[in-house]
C-alpha cells in the first residue's frame, strides 16, 4: 500500500516530533525534515507509474454504506502536487531550524507542519469527493493552528479565527455541494464523477452544486471577495507562511477547481464566475501589492494576484488555459516559497520588515540578495526565468480568447496591467531593499544568514533558473503527466520553447516589464515625498474591517433575536408552554371529528353540585390569593383538595379518599411548616397600573380560560365515553382470584403495577433527599429569623408565667403543655391505626401507603408541640435509612421472585396455619407493602427535619452557640 | 428466548435503585466506599448494557425486542420492559456517560454535598427505566424518577446561578408533568389501555368519532416530551440550568433531553406510522425542529462562554433529532440515531470540559482581549521588533487544549470524527429520500430536505465560529496563565468520552448498520407490538393456566 503509507507517514512523524523535547530544535527539524524528504522521495519514484496516464488506486474501506471510504488515487497531476508539498515541505523544515529562535518550543510548530502536511497529501491523494472535504477542512484547521502559533498576539488570534471562519464556512459549502454532485452522479468516487461531466452539467442542480464547489475553491484561495484572510495569516511565523499561505494550501482551491475542471467547466456559468474571480482577484491583488511596506504583505497580496491569474486561466474553458494554469501552480509555488523565505531571511537579520526602512542590503548579505532578485525576476516575469513562461502562455490565452467582443478586448489589457503591476511589485520587493545607500537605523546589525538557511532557498532559485532556462527538459515530462488528467486525458498541442518569435504575447512582456520599472520610478518618486503610502481607492474598502464588523454584527444581532425568542423569565416560559399546549391540541382535533361521547350521563344532585361550587370556589380562591395571602392560598388549596377527598367518597372510592385526606393533611402541614420561611411580601410597592399591564393581565386571563375550558372539554369528552377496549374489568376480574387480595386499587399497587410503586416510592425518596439537601444549605433570610408576632407579644424583661418556648429545651412547656401531653398520647394510638391499615391493606381500604403517612402525621404532631430539640433528644430518628431501608425491601421482595424463576415482582401467597391465630395468608406483597411504608415514613419525616432544623439554625445564630446545633439528627 | 439471561432487563432499573439504597444506608462518612459503590455499579450497568445490546442486536433484521412481564402479568394489563435495538442503544449511551459522569463526580462533586451518589443512581435508574418500559403510566412513573432526582443533582452544590436556575428548571418540568398526565388520561380514556404496543395495535380500530379526542390527547401528551427535549420555543430552561449544574450532572443532563427525543420517537413511529393517524404531528415536529436549530444555532452565535455554547449544542443536536424524526423516513431515522450517539456523548465530554478549562488560571497580568468589540486598524505585524517566542503551553493546558480541539470537532461536526460521519449520515440520507445508502441520483428531495440541508451546514458553520472563539479566549488569549490541576479520575472521564467517539468513527460502518436495523423496526412495528403481546405470563399456582381470551 504505497499510498496508504505515504499518507500515514507525517501524521506519525507528527506525533513523534509532538513527544520529543520541545526545545530541541536541531532534533525536531532533522526528524520532521527526514520525515518529508523521506516522503518526497517515495513520491518521486512514483514517477514512472504515472507518467504516462496511469492511476495508482488504493481503497481502504471506512464507511462504505454512506459512500465514504478512503480512496487514494495518484495521478499525474495529485503526484505533481504531493512533489510540490512533500519537497517543499522538507525544505521549509530546514529553514525553520534556523529562523525559529532558539528559546522558542518548536515542538509544537513541526508537529503541526507535519500534520498539516499529511492533510494537504489527503486532500490531493482523495479518490472520494467527501473525502476530500475531510482532508480539506483539516488543512483549515492546522492552518489555523499554525496562524495562531504565537498565540499571545491579538494578530495571530484574529488572523487565525478569520482564516478558519472563512475557509471552514467555504468548506461547509464544498461539502454541500461534493454532496449535491454525488447526489447528481450517484456516487462520490472521484473517477465517477469525472466520467459524467456532461450529465452533470446538464443536470437542474448543477448551478446549486457549481457555486456551492465554488465557494470552496475561492474561498480557500483567497479569491476576491473573499481574498482578505490571507494577509492576515501572515501573522504566523514565515517558515508557515512560506510553506502554507504561498505554496501549498492556498493552491488547494485551484488544485479543486482543476480537479473538477472536466467535470464543471466549459458553461457560462463557470467562465463568468470562475473568469470573474480570477479576473478581478489579479488586478486587485496587484494593484494592493505594489503599496504595501511588509514585504510579507507585498508577498501576500502578490499571491493572491497570482492565484488570481491561475483561477482565470482555469475559468477560460481552454484546455490549453488549463495546462498554462497547472504550468503557473509549479512555478508559482518554487517563487514564492523562496521569497517568502528569503524575507524571512531579511526580518531575521535586520529585525524588520518594513520596506522603508530597508535599504542596500546586497552589501550585507549579498548571496540573499542575489536569490531574492532572481525570484523576484521569476515572479515579475523575466525572461529566462520559469514565470516568463507561464505568464506568456497566460498571454497567449488572453490574446486568442474568442467569447463576447468586450471580454476578447478586456483580457489581454487587463493581463498586460496586472503584468505591469507585477513588475512594480517585484522591484519593489527586490530593488528596494537590496539597492540604494545602506540603511543605518536598523535593529539590529545585517548580516548574512547561516548557510544552511540559504540552502533552501537556493534549492528553489536554481529550480525557477533551471525550468526558465530548459523547460522542454526539465518540466517538460512533469508538466505532460500533471497537465493531462486536467483535460480530461488529451493534451492540447503546446511549446514550452523559450522562445516563440516576437508575437503578440512577447510583446505584452515586454510592455509589462518597460511599463513596470517606469511605473516603480514614478511611485517611488512619490513615495519618497510621502504621498502614496496607501493605495488609492481602494484604501477605504477595507475587506477585512467589513469581516470583522460583520462577524461583530452578527452576535450582535443574534443576542437581539435571542432576546426576542428566548426568555429568562419563568412567566414567559410558563405562558409559552399553556399556550402551545393548548395551540397543539388545538390542531390536532382540527379536521377529524372531535365528539361528546354517549355514556349514560349520571343526574345532578343538588348535594354534588354545592360540593363542587365550594371545591371550584376554593380552588380560584387560592389562584388568586397566592400572591396576596400565602397562608389563605394554602388553607383554600387544603379545602379544595377536601372536596376532591369527598368526591372520591361520593363515588364510593374509599381507598382513594383515604389516601386523599392524608396527603392532604401532611402536604398542607409541611406547606404550612416552609411558609415561616419564606420572605415576606413587600406591600407599599404601587406602580400605576399601565395600560399595557392591563394588557398582559388580560392575555393571561384569555390563556386561562382558554386552558381551563380546553382541560374542562377534554376531562367532558373523556368521561363521557364508554372505552369499550379498556383493560380495567380485567382487574376487577383478577384481583382476588390471581391477585390474591379483595382491594383492588390496593392488588394494583402492589401486584398488577407495583413497577409503578417501586416508581413512585422511589420518586418520594429523591424528593425527600432533594429537599434535605437544598435547605441544609439554606440560611433564612434575616426577616424571618426573628421571632414571630405571637411569641414577641412579652418583651424579654417582662415578668410572666409563660416561659418562651425557643429559650427553653423543651417547646412544650409553656402554653403547648395541654397539647403536648395528648399529641404524645396519640402516638402510640396513631402507629396502632397504622399497623392496621398496613396489614388489612390487601382486602380492604389501607395499605402501606396510608399507614406510612398516618405514621408521618403522628411524629409531625410531637414536632410540632414539643420542637426538634426535645423530640431528637429522645427518638432517634433516621428518615434516611427509613427510606433506604424501605426501597432495599421493595426491591428485594421483587428479586425473591426472580430466585424461583418468575418475573420480576410476582408475588406470590403463603398459607400458614400458625397456633392460635389459626390460618394466614401471606403475600410476598405484604412485604413490598412494608416497603413502602417504610419509604413514606422516613420521606415525610426527612423534609419534615429539613424544615423543623431551620428554625435551629435560625435561632442559634444570634445566640452565637453554634457547636450544639451540628446534630442534625439524620442518619 | 434463548438468551443467556432472561429476566437481565430488570437490571437497569433494580441495580441503581439497590445500590441507592445501599448508598444511603451506608452514611455520610464512608466517602470511599460510596464511590466505589457508584462507580461500581455505573460500570455494572454499562456492562449489562452492553449485554443487552448484544441480545437485542443478534436476532436478525427483524430484530428480537426482549420482553420480561413484571410482576408476571401480561401486557396490556400488567406492566413490561422491552428491549429491542433503540432501548438497548439508549441503555449503552446511558453506561457509557454514566460511568465517565460517575468517575468524573469523584475528583470533587461526589463530596460536595448530601447525597449526591443516592440521587446519581436514582437518577440512572430512571433513565434506564424510561428508555426500557412499555407501558405508558409506567413511562411517566420514570420521567418523574429521573426528574425528581434530576431536580436534587441540579441544585447539587447550591449557589444562587443553581438555585435560581433550578427553581425554574422544577416549575417548568412539573408543568410537563402535568401536561404528561393529562395527555394520558385522555389517552386511556379513548383507547382504555396504557401498553403502547397494544395502543399501537388498536389506535386502527378507534372509531372516526373519536380521533379527535385521540389527536388533542397526543398532541398534549406530545408537548410534555417535547418540553424534555427542548424544541423551540419551549426550551427556554435548557441553557440557564445546564450550564449552571455542576459538569457531571450536565453530563448527565444531556442524556435527559435525549428521553424526549427517544419517546417521540418510539411513539410516533409506534403510534402514527400507518393507518388513518398516520404521519400524525410530524409537519409540526419538522419545522418546529427547523426552528429549534435555528435558534441553537443563534445561541451559539451570541454566547461566549463554554458553558452556555454547550448549552446551545444540546439544544441544536435536539432540533436536528426533532427534524429528522418528523421527516419520518427510515434512512433519516437511521441517520439521526447515529448522530443521537455522536452528539450525546460529544456534549457530554464538552460540559465535563467546561469546568476543567474554566479553571485555567490566568495571573491577572492581561486583560482577556474581549473579542466582542471590533478592533482598532491594523495591528502591526512587527512592532516587537524581536524574534518572536512562542509560549509553551503546560502539559496539561495542552491535553485539555487538544480535547477541546476534538470536543469542538465532534460538536460542530468538522471532519474526521464521529460528528462529522454523523452530519454526513444525515446528509446524504436527507438527498437521498428512498434511502440505499449511496447518493441515488435523480430523486426529488422535498423542499423541507432543503432547508433542513441548508441549516445543518450553517448550525455547522455557528458552532464553528463560537466554539474557535471560546477556544481563543479559554487557551490563547488568558495571559500568563497558571495550569489548572487536573485530576487523573477527570481527565480519565474525559479521555473516556473522547475515546468512545473515535470508536464511533472507526467503527462508523457496524454502528451504521446497527441504527439502520434499528430505524427499520422502528418504522415496521409489526415485530415489535408481537413479541410483547405475545408474551404470555409464566403459569405459577396462583396463576395455574392462561386463557387465551382477554375478559
């Protein structure tokens, strides 16, 4: 698996160079550089197998029901691209051993030069469009990662976060549109979708899935309007720039756009969009290059002209164009790699950057400047130089471009004005610096750099010369296998000669270079007298500032429309959900018959009807007074919740209406019990009521009729059917013959559902916990710390019988005397009543339920009249292990089933003839019954402490003792 | 029933209720034993569930739901668990972030208060619970398990952002759970019967008259879990309360909004996938899910700090699932179950992340660089005029920096992770309605498929930019910072997580098989309504013989 290999090879090198020392430098470059020379060489002896047309293809299966496997495909032009990253890579490895300073952790950068180098060789190597995207985005975020290496900078930051906003959100487009061509063809294989360029083309979804691709290509390659990221990236160290933002990622748009150029190209829809961008791009790149003072951003914005000029080679639906644009990738690349490098050599040496500042330098480091001039020649396009060539090829397109008059006039002048631009540039770039009297208040002292950080660059110079000089020989063979499968498999007739005659094309040269060092003349002039510095026109549209601001707007907006749509309010949210609810429900009756039923309705009676007046007087009393009076809220909530009790007994549910009366009692007590703690309502607040006040109100009370007539409806129609499929006579029917108990709702609990009350006790248990552990924690607020109205009726220094009762240990000995002794009467009485209902529970009304709260009720009454301090001091109670306990018996009884191989829970009777009592009868369910009793025992009793501990706590405080209010009396 | 272990489905539910009790009873003193029990027995339970994975996924296409009667009663009387694919696949997802919630709550949480292993396990044992039963009532017995343990694990550690939250986050579920109750009463009051196989079986027998009744009482019903599952406009809860919990609680959390999901989904498909109700609701749930993404997607773009980005994540994975459900094909289904497993466990790994990043320390020497106001004209590139040195980051802000790294991958659904096979699944499935797999070309895709295409690569693109720059800010941006101290049980969660969904990704094409198998009984739920009314109870002596005929 030649490939696979090749591709894994610099992700491991990356995480090897991550485990190495972070600062051994001179290891880490030899390992990451051994590592990409390593690959570059496997590469090129790849060579041979593709020279002549041949795929090299090699799957690895990964997700093949969603058509995404890793498919590898080395072709001519894939193979001419991994040259391309693979060599450079090794040679930017050397170079950053050198530029990077000593005290810098470098580990970091090769593991991520590594890593980014294995994702571009996905990218180029991918068989499998989606794929492609994955390898893509991965460059984008390496790239990000290596932008933002010198993290400390707000430069590096911003610079990165809008490289990956743009690129990712273009890669996002590719995907879609990768998944709209696979939708097309039917396949995300690269080689289908090469094969059906004009079922594609054809095809009603081709401009969605064209410009989708686009967007990715453009963006990726700092096409305009999307071009302003890449001077940005320049915030990150040069070797990246050199190696990323010149030579190899940014290329990665117009690597996508040949890819798919026999699949997309040759509409109008690409030539406009495609022509346009490139078009625009290479003037306007230009044009911003030649004011620039960073040689980083001349270099910047000189690449992005030059993509520009390969996207409109590629956007010419020429297939010559086509060869000339994979011509000018190769050459583009080994220029501007070595310029980016040779300025890095420049800042390096000097400390700056700034081309105002640098002068003569050729004194100083002449051999650096030597190779600056020659790729600057390369990128001006010099004769005798690799950019010559492509750039007359570039010419010869535009010249013999036949499409609409206007455009046939427009692309050679805007070619030759570009050209001249260029020219500027590059003197700028190279004359500049190198020439002129020697600059005197540099940083630091220039010299000439090591040589083994020239030794790159001059690797790449001597390439540009070589090509420039014998392109037949050199690139010739290379450039014949990378351009082939471009064009879809034949080669147009092209020269690679030097020299074609004196043609139109050499002339636009030769216009471009007089026209550009007359141009650098004049502008450096003007410069020199301090005007010019910013380039005209297009000063004020600045791409990047209109990025951030918008990005900026955009949280912005979207916190307004969070605002608008989300609420923190819990009234909004409460309104929201009634009103869907309602909405929902609403609908969903709409367009199917929504009928009463025809069960027999029962007749009124008068009884019934003034029962339920006062339950719905109560009831909308206590609605109403929540917010006024909490203590008459809650006593109306206990006089509805009697009559619900009481209706229970009107229908000769006596179960239900025991059960009913207890929760009733306890709940309103422990309600009763919390209110002391909560604050008390401010009075004297009073706002005039505004109409809109008036307006909300009235949107509630509308939402609450609505709702409650909605519930009233659906409770109406749901009472007056009949359920002919229910399952209830099926209880009815079981529960003494099978269930072995005449108390149907109780053989329900504990056998036909008792899942459920193993449910519910549990839910008792977490509430009772939740509640204990919220108040321990819990420090009332100081208003309610003091003592009530009743108890301050005495000032302290007042002389009466009635002894206080929170000074004394035990409350009961004051004025609670009479109701302490018979509440401690009770309590034996109460568990006696208890036990009963618990044991008669299976046949008849009672069951662990009741009994556990009639418990509950009879220990909150001894808390109550005789305080926590007296009670705990005599009872040690343990409301957690009651409920732990109770739970572990619940789920045991039902485990006992297990042990003699029936379901989980089956209960099953004993009959016991014991002496004297004579025949019992047994169930397992009694147990789980215990356990249930045991649950709402200690569950009431541990909120019952929770809340009972408050009042402790709160007196203890300013009596300042707190070391005896630590037992808590729990577990 | 074959299998190794026939009654193994009760485990669940009856391991994390013995082991609270056993909890409890063992005392606020004995701290190391009460987490061992609990990292105990959350191991146990993922192992049991994997078990019951494997059962459920051996039998075929069809797929075998187990079914265990309890307390031996047969189904539309008594109460059953089933185990088919989707409830093992939940029960899995419950181990896996159970276990990393449980080891991770051991470095501090588990020691913060009172009883938080006790609620932790009953907690579990409700989301097992819900995800198992196949009883309606019984469903709802769960829900309020899970929540009322949910409501003491929320305010575990107290501190008024959890209070307050809380005190909402309780008002808003108790609503639901009313709301739960009254769409069952109407519902067995129509169809006098809570086992949804057998609703599923009758809902064709219900007479026109009163499918109305029938539709307002799903539809009520259908608000309660949509609540849980935090659609648009009714999750305005979620991101308060999530990101004020404490991290292994929110990791906990974010399997909640999942049962909301997960009984839309067994519902819809049971209840509403033929007959005169057919497809019932599932315009609402698409668009209402269109909605529910947009708005995440919004969050995401106007929050800064992790802990409501994840917040947000939830929200927009939860309209994603809501949209594919309501496009009610089994190829989305199937993708969506995919992207269920990827999301849950990538949000659960970033709410664990939050609070380790948010300890990185800063020195104080920086203001953090507020990246919410525009900045000044250009920054110099070269002003320092020095060689620059990059800042070596500590060992453990850069393992915490790469999980982020992957944690912002998995959630924002960037290639190469699980979250991206997950959105890719989605994808390819919404372009390709008939299902097959590969992109099958020509097929008209419905105009929503558009729209939900569309909004899955922007929600993409949101979460991208929020979550780089929180990442800016978190690991960048702090200054001289101080490395926070990482315990080994946290970072061992973490990686935990992390590593399940590489998993997910390396084994993307069994784990797609799976959820494909599992959409396709979920859309067919012939198979499934048989196995459980089918199952008849074990003949015992009080029970000697079975009449066939229901009275």
């Amino acid at each position: 698996m030649p490939l696979a290999a090749l591709l894994l090879l610099p992700f491991l090198g990356s995480v090897l160079t991550a485990l190495l020392p972070t600062r051994a430098r001179s290891e880490l470059a030899a390992c990451a550089g051994f590592v990409s020379a390593g690959a570059a060489v496997w590469v090129i002896s790849l060579f041979p197998r593709v020279r002549d047309g041949g795929v090299i293809r090699e799957t690895i299966s990964w997700v093949p029901s969603l058509g995404l496997d890793l498919v590898l495909r080395l072709d001519g032009f894939a193979w001419m691209f991994a040259v391309l990253i693979t060599v450079i890579g090794a040679l930017v490895c050397l170079y950053a051993r050198y530029y990077m300073s000593p005290e810098d952790p470098v580990a970091r950068l090769y593991a991520f030069l590594l890593a980014f180098m294995g994702a571009m060789l996905g990218v180029v190597l991918s068989g499998n469009l989606v794929q492609l995207v994955v390898f893509w985005e991965l460059t984008s975020l390496v790239s990000f990662l290596l932008i933002g290496y010198w993290h400390h900078r707000v430069d590096a930051q911003r610079g990165a976060r809008m490289a990956l906003t743009v690129t990712g959100a273009g890669g996002l487009a590719l995907l879609g549109g990768v998944l709209l061509l696979g939708h097309i063809v039917g396949s995300y294989e690269l080689d289908v979708a090469l094969a059906s360029g004009d079922r594609v083309r054809a095809h009603p979804l081709y401009p969605a899935a064209l410009v989708l691709i686009l967007l990715g290509a453009l963006t990726k390659s700092a096409q305009f309007p999307f071009h302003f990221w890449l001077p940005r990236a320049m915030a990150a160290p040069t070797p990246v720039s050199a190696y990323l933002h010149s030579a190899t990622m940014v290329k990665a748009g117009v690597f996508l756009l040949a890819r798919l150029w026999p699949v997309l190209s040759g509409t109008e829809l690409w030539f406009w969009i495609v022509s346009g961008a490139g078009m625009t791009t290479l003037l306007l790149g230009a044009y911003i290059a030649m004011f620039q003072h960073d040689l980083k951003r001349v270099l910047a914005y000189s690449t992005i002209s030059h993509l520009g000029l390969i996207t409109l080679l590629f956007g010419l639906n020429s297939s010559l164009a086509a060869v000339a644009g994979v011509f000018h990738i190769m050459n583009h690349a080994t220029f501007k790699a070595s310029l980016f490098m040779a300025a890095g050599v420049v800042d390096h040496e000097t400390g700056t950057r700034d081309i105002r500042r640098l002068n003569g330098l050729i004194r100083s480091m002449p051999r650096t400047g030597a190779l600056a001039l020659v790729a600057s020649g390369a990128m001006a396009g010099v004769p005798l130089l690799n950019g010559f060539l492509s750039k007359e090829m570039f010419f010869a397109e535009t010249m013999f471009f036949s499409a609409h008059p206007s455009v046939e006039v427009m692309l050679p002048v805007v070619a030759t004005i570009a050209a001249i631009f260029a020219v500027v540039y590059s003197l700028r770039f190279g004359y500049d610096i190198f020439f002129g009297p020697p600059s005197t208040d540099l940083p630091r002292q220039p010299e000439e750099a090591p040589r083994w950080m020239r030794t790159p660059i001059e690797l790449l110079v001597l390439s540009c010369l070589i090509v420039g000089v014998a392109p037949t020989i050199s690139i010739g063979p290379s450039l014949a296998a990378a351009a082939r499968p471009v064009v879809g498999g034949t080669l147009p007739e092209y020269s690679l000669a030097i020299w074609h005659g004196f043609n139109p094309p050499f002339v636009m040269s030769l216009v471009a270079i007089a026209g550009g060092v007359l141009g650098y003349l004049w502008l450096r002039k003007h410069q020199e007298q301090g005007r010019l510095q910013d380039a005209p026109f297009v000063g004020r549209l600045n791409a990047r500032r209109l990025f951030e601001s918008a990005l900026l707007g955009l949280t912005r907006l979207s916190r307004r429309v969070l605002r608008l749509a989300g609420t923190r309010r819990l009234q909004t949210q409460m309104f929201t959900i009634i009103a869907v609810a309602l909405l929902l429900a609403l609908l969903a009756a709409r367009g199917v018959p929504l009928e009463w039923g025809d069960r027999d309705r029962l007749p009124a009676s008068p009884a019934f009807v003034l029962l339920w007046v006062i339950g719905a007087v109560c009831a909308v009393g206590a609605a109403v007074m929540a917010k006024f009076h909490r203590l008459i809220a809650i006593t109306l909530m206990g006089g509805a919740g009697l009559v619900t009790c009481l209706t229970f007994m009107w229908f000769s549910a006596p179960d239900l209406a025991l059960t009913q009366i207890v929760v009733e009692i306890i709940t309103t007590i422990l309600l009763l019990l919390g209110l002391r703690w909560l604050p008390m309502r401010i009075e004297g607040i009073s706002r005039p009521v505004t109409a809109r006040d008036r307006m909300r109100r009235g949107r509630d009370l509308l939402l609450a009729i609505g709702a409650g007539s909605g519930l009233a409806a659906l409770s109406y129609a749901m009472l007056t059917r009949p359920a002919p499929h229910s399952i209830s006579p099926f209880f009815l029917s079981r529960a003494l013959p099978e269930g072995g108990g005449a108390n149907v709702v109780n053989v329900m609990l504990v056998d036909f559902r008792a899942f459920d009350t193993l449910g519910e006790i549990t839910v008792l248990g977490a509430v009772a916990l939740t509640v204990y552990a919220l108040l321990r924690r819990f420090r009332p607020p100081p208003e309610s710390i003091e003592q009530p109205h009743q108890q301050r009726a005495f000032p302290a220094d007042v002389v009466t019988d009635l002894v206080k009762p929170r000074t004394a240990e035990d409350a009961a000995r004051g004025y609670m005397m009479v109701p302490a002794v018979i509440a401690r009467l009770l309590l034996p009485v109460s568990v006696l009543v208890a036990a009963h209902f618990l044991l008669r529970g299976h046949n008849e009304p009672g069951g662990g339920f009741v009994a556990g709260l009639v418990v509950a009720i009879a220990m909150l009454m001894q808390y109550m009249v005789s305080g926590a301090l007296w009670l705990e001091a005599r009872a040690r109670l343990r409301p957690v292990r009651w409920i732990a306990v109770g739970l572990l018996l619940g789920a045991i009884t039902g485990l006992g089933a297990l042990a003699v191989g029936y379901p989980f829970l089956t209960t099953h009777t004993a009959h016991v003839r014991l002496p004297l009592v004579g025949e019992v009868h047994l169930p397992s369910a009694t147990f789980f019954d215990l356990g249930v009793f045991a649950v709402v025992v200690g569950a009431t009793l541990l909120t019952l402490t929770a809340l009972a501990h408050q009042s402790l706590r709160a007196h203890r405080r300013p009596t300042q003792s707190p070391a005896s209010s630590t037992s808590e009396g729990t577990s | 029933m074959t299998e190794r272990f026939p009654h193994l489905i009760v485990a669940p539910v009856v391991l994390p209720l013995m082991t609270a009790a056993l909890l409890l009873l063992l005392g606020q003193k004995r701290k190391r034993a009460k987490s061992i029990a609990n990292v105990g027995a959350a191991l146990a339970g993922l192992l049991v569930a994997l078990e019951i994975l494997h059962g459920a996924d051996a039998g075929g296409l069809s797929g075998a739901a187990r079914v265990v009667l309890m307390s031996n009663w047969e189904a539309p009387f008594g109460i059953v668990l089933v185990a088919d694919r989707l409830s093992a696949l939940m029960l899995v997802l419950v181990g896996v972030v159970s276990l990393c919630a449980a080891l991770y709550a051991e470095a501090a949480w588990g020691r913060a208060g009172a009883y938080f292993h006790a609620l932790f396990q009953i907690q579990l044992m409700g989301l097992n619970g819900a995800f198992l039963t196949g009883d309606l009532f019984n469903l709802f017995v769960f829900f309020e398990v899970m929540l009322a343990a949910s409501y003491g694990l929320h305010l575990h550690g107290s501190g008024w952002p959890r209070v307050r939250s809380g005190l909402h986050y309780i008002a808003v579920n108790l609503l639901a759970s009313s709301l739960f109750l009254v769409g069952l009463a109407v519902l067995y009051g129509v169809m006098g019967t809570l086992s949804m196989a057998d609703i599923a079986e009758k809902i064709a027998l219900v007479p026109a008259r009163d499918r109305g009744l029938l539709h307002a009482g799903a539809a009520v019903l259908a608000v309660a879990f949509l609540i849980k599952a935090a659609i648009w406009p009714l999750n305005a809860w979620l991101v308060p309360a999530y990101s004020a919990t404490s991290a292994p609680v929110a990791a906990l959390f974010a399997l909640m909004t999942k049962v909301g999901i997960y009984v839309l989904m067994r519902l819809s498909t049971l209840l509403f996938s033929a007959g005169a109700s057919a497809q019932f609701g599932g315009t609402v749930l698409l668009y209402a899910g269109l909605a529910t993404i947009a708005f995440g997607a919004i969050g995401l773009m106007a929050s800064m700090s992790l802990g409501h980005i994840a917040g947000f994540s939830v929200i927009v994975s939860s309209g994603t699932l809501l949209a594919s459900l309501g496009m009610g094909t089994p190829a989305v289904t199937s993708a969506a179950l995919f992207y269920m497993l990827s999301a849950t466990l990538a949000v659960s790994a970033l709410f664990l992340l939050v609070e380790l990043v948010e300890r990185i320390g800063s020195d104080g020497q920086r203001r953090v660089p507020d990246l919410d106001v525009e900045p000044g004209e250009d920054t110099n590139l070269d002003d320092e005029e020095a060689p620059l040195v990059a800042r070596a980051f500590p060992v453990s802000i850069a393992l915490l920096g790469l999980a982020f790294m992957v944690c912002a991958l998995l959630v924002a659904g960037l290639p190469p992770l699980s979250g991206f096979v997950a959105k890719l699944s989605l994808l390819t499935a919404l372009l390709s309605p008939r299902g097959g797999g590969h992109a099958s070309a020509g097929a008209p895709v419905p105009p929503a498929a558009w729209i939900f295409f569309g909004l899955l690569l922007l929600s993409g693109l949101a979460a991208t930019i929020s979550l780089a720059r929180a990442g800016i800010r978190y690991f960048w941006s702090s200054g001289g910072r101080l490395p926070p101290r990482l315990k080994a049980v946290e970072a061992a969660s973490l990686l935990g997580l992390i590593l399940c969904c590489i998993l997910l990704t390396l084994f993307a094409e069994p784990v797609l098989r799976t959820t494909s198998a599992t959409a396709a009984g979920l859309h067919s739920p012939k198979a499934y309504i048989e196995a459980v009314l089918s199952m008849k109870p074990r003949p015992g002596p009080t029970r000697p013989v079975i009449d066939e005929e229901a009275p």
